[in-house]
C-alpha cells in the first residue's frame, strides 16, 4: 500500500517512466478525487525507494449495478527498474486486492502480450467497453479480467456498456494510440 509520503516518489516514478507530465497528473487527480474506498495505491519499493506504482480505481456500468469494476492504471516503473519483475508484482499485488474487495472485474488498457500473463483478455466488441470509443485497430487493447464467476446472461448484459470511471479517467486523449 502506497503512503501519503510516497506520493512525490511515486509522481517521479511516472514522470520518469513515462517521460511526461500526463500520468503524474492523472496520479495526483485520481488520488484526489476518488474516495479511498474507491482506489487502491501499490507501490514496490528498493533500499532506493519507490521504484514501481499501480493504482486500481473503481467504475460501474450504468444498468449493472450488481457488478463490481476497477480499472488498473497507470502502471509505471522507473526505467533502471524495468523488466526486473517490479511491474508484475505490484500488479499482482493490486489483483489480490481487487479480489479482497470482491471486485468482479478488472480492466485495463495495455498490450495482451504483458497482460495476458494475469489472466486479461481482448474483449472488443464485446463487453465492458472502455469509458471512450476506441479504433477499431486498438480494440485489442481493451482488456478485461474477471476475477468472480458471472452468469452469461449478466455477462450479455455488458455488452456494448461503456464503464465509467472517476472524473480523471474520462478525457478521451487518455484513451489514444
């Protein structure tokens, strides 16, 4: 779990990881809007210090209430860090959270290849879909985990249903190539 003094590591872990300044601030909006009961903050941490982050936020699919999502991003590793295990075990971390949480689903935009591992699967067209309309040539990145047995027909139910997340996850250019 992530500490409040961990919040200018973790800033600095996404800045770094990402070389920009949109997923430190999509970060910092996220950790302040979202009820606490509503996101998960995951951090790995070195004798150096935070090295790898991942927050889970919570979303639900209007009609389908009886379905519990989270989204997990942004995910960032410091670059020196990357590909040494730092990112699949905050994830991990965070999906056993999730399922502590009895969240059903879990989703994420990201390439299958690294997600796949944890169990995530391309669903476009099919439901959940993500909060804004993606290309047609990214569907495959729209990935979802379900962490619960649902039955079909609720399954059926969230089909072409956009879930919607807190605020700072809305803006479409989130959602880009």
């Amino acid at each position: 779990h992530a500490l409040s003094a961990d919040l200018g590591a973790i800033l600095e872990v996404h800045r770094a990881a990402f070389d920009s300044d949109v997923e430190p601030r999509l970060v910092s909006e996220l950790l302040a809007s979202a009820d606490a009961s509503l996101r998960q903050s995951v951090v790995a941490e070195t004798d150096a210090g935070v090295v790898a982050h991942v927050l889970l936020t919570s979303g639900h699919a209007p009609g389908v209430p009886d379905v519990q999502f989270s989204i997990l991003a942004p995910l960032a590793v410091l670059p020196a860090h990357q590909n040494r295990g730092f990112g699949g075990a905050v994830t991990r971390f965070a999906l056993e959270a999730a399922r502590d949480r009895e969240t059903d689903c879990v989703c994420v935009l990201g390439d299958p290849r690294d997600d796949g591992r944890f169990g995530f699967v391309a669903r476009m067209p099919h439901g959940p879909w993500p909060p804004v309309a993606l290309a047609a040539e990214h569907h495959w990145a729209w990935q979802s985990l379900w962490l619960t047995p649902i039955p079909d027909i609720t399954r059926g139910r969230l089909d072409g249903v956009r879930v919607q997340w807190a605020p700072p996850l809305r803006p479409a250019e989130l959602w880009g190539p």
